[in-house]
C-alpha cells in the first residue's frame, strides 16, 4: 500500500480489503469499509455516490496509514478511538478492554428489579461502559466505578460525562477504597485463566490489557475476592451480578452460594453459552 499511487475512493477500499486478507483480519471488508467512514466521514450512499472521485492526499495517507495499523492486528476500535455499547458510544484506547455485546447481558440483569434511586457499584470498572450503561437507562440512579488502573480510569472518568454527573471513580483494588452500600454490585473481572491466554486472537493477546485479562491459574480468583466481601457491601435484598466464562457457571454459582448468596442463576449469551450469574443478598439474622 502505498500513497504515491493516488486512489478514489473505490480502488482505496478495494487495496485496504486485498491487503487485510492477506494480512489474515477475519472481517477484512467490514473493517476496510469502517476505516474509510471513519477517515472520510461517508455514508454507504455517499460512497456509491462518489465511488470514482480521487481521494485528497491527505485522507488517503491517513486511511492507509490506519489500514497498516489494521493489519498488524491492532483492534479496530482502538484505531478509532470508538466502541459501542448498549446503544451508546465509548472512547476506548489500549488501556482498556474494547466492550463486548455479551456484557450487555450483565446490564440487563443488573436493570431487571433494580430498585428506584438505586446505588450501584461496578468493580473493575475499565472503560466504565457497564456502570454508565446502567445510569443511562435508569437516570434515577447514581453510581461508582471501581479500578486498579489509573489509565483505566483516565478513559472511565471521560465516558462518565454522559452519565450527567451521576458517575464517580476510584482507583480501588476491588473493595479496598469503597465506602457504603450498594443495592447492585456489578463485575465482569479478569477470568480468563493463564495459560489461556497465549491462546488467545492477537488483537487480544497482544493489544488489550493483560491485567484485565488474566483471572490467575483458574480464572476464578477476581470472582472469591468478590464474593467473599460482597456481602458487606450490599443493602440487604441487593443484587450481585457478574460476567463469566464459557466454563465457569456451576464454579461460580456454587462459589456464591457458599458464601450465603441466594437465588443464584445462571444466565446464557445469545451463542446459549454461560455468561452472567447473579445472585440476591440477604443478611444473616
């Protein structure tokens, strides 16, 4: 790829999906297309449009320079700076993991009977896309987004302006700098055990932080910490939702039972894969 050979529009996309092929991107075309919109700021019906017209030399270098990027694996969403979640848009950068749709089943089940003028807490709080998706929806309620990360909450603290200033966040190593209760605590922490992880697709493994990744040697040690000290942060009736693992539902539950927490459920994804568990507070009388 190169920007002394000048492009439409066209011929730009074409080169940007050959070159992703072969560079192995599994979704060469979309992301080649995403790129283009980003850089040029096009619609499809623009772009079929104007198909023919050259690009100026300065978008061209820039849409060749990210395609580059594209193709050494960096995620898509961290060239662009943009992620959506839950309907809304987040920054994102390579301090935090990009969110994912199967989270978006730990908003609605943190959502389904959250009392009004709620409290909520999200412990590993990354880009604060749960914690401001929940605030979003329910604009009665108020929150904290928990993490280790100062990066991390550099980028949280950025997305929280649209939650209207009922968002704050602490550097907190999950329960250490909390104060108060809470009627919902929400997770989606590190599970993913280590020796998976080497595993794993390189815009991941090479590109996203490994400490918001690596849940030790299996994967679980985010969820003990949690719920052994949950209990003392939840109102009584309050809800304890986290993301899991493929494989980790009956691990989890059972982890959440033991520990007193009561109508525990296992809920799936959209692939019917394990995904969320939560379970409901009572205190011990």
């Amino acid at each position: 790829m190169s920007v002394h050979d000048r492009k439409n529009l066209k011929s730009a996309l074409e080169s940007a999906i050959l070159y992703l092929q072969k560079q192995g991107v599994e979704e060469a075309r979309q992301d080649a297309w995403l790129l283009l919109e980003h850089v040029c700021g096009i619609s499809h019906s623009t772009y079929f449009v104007h198909s023919e017209d050259e690009m100026p030399k300065e978008q061209q270098e820039q849409y060749e320079a990210l395609v580059r990027k594209r193709g050494e694996h960096i995620p898509l969403q961290q060239l662009t700076g943009e992620a959506w979640f839950y309907g809304i848009p987040f920054f994102v950068n390579e301090h935090v993991l990009i969110p994912r749709q199967d989270t978006e089943i730990l908003v609605e089940e943190a959502l389904r009977g959250l009392p009004k003028d709620a409290r909520i807490l999200d412990l590993c709080t990354g880009s604060g896309c749960i914690l401001i998706s929940l605030l979003v929806t329910r604009e009665d309620c108020t929150g904290i987004g928990a993490d280790l990360s100062e990066k991390a909450l550099q980028v949280a603290e950025k997305n929280g302006a649209q939650a209207g200033g009922r968002a704050s966040f602490v550097k907190s190593n999950l329960f250490e700098n909390i104060e108060g209760t809470f009627d919902v605590i929400a997770s989606n922490p590190p599970y993913i055990r280590t020796d998976v992880i080497e595993t794993l697709m390189p815009e991941v493994r090479d590109h996203e932080p490994r400490m918001a990744l690596d849940g030790s040697a299996d994967g679980l040690v985010f969820y003990r910490k949690i719920t052994e000290q949950a209990g003392s942060y939840l109102k009584e009736g309050g809800k304890l939702c986290f993301e899991i693992g493929y494989d980790q539902g009956d691990e989890v539950r059972e982890l959440m039972e033991t520990h007193g927490f009561a109508d525990v459920q296992v809920l799936k994804d959209l692939a019917g894969l394990d995904r969320v568990v939560t379970g409901i507070w009572h205190k011990k009388t």
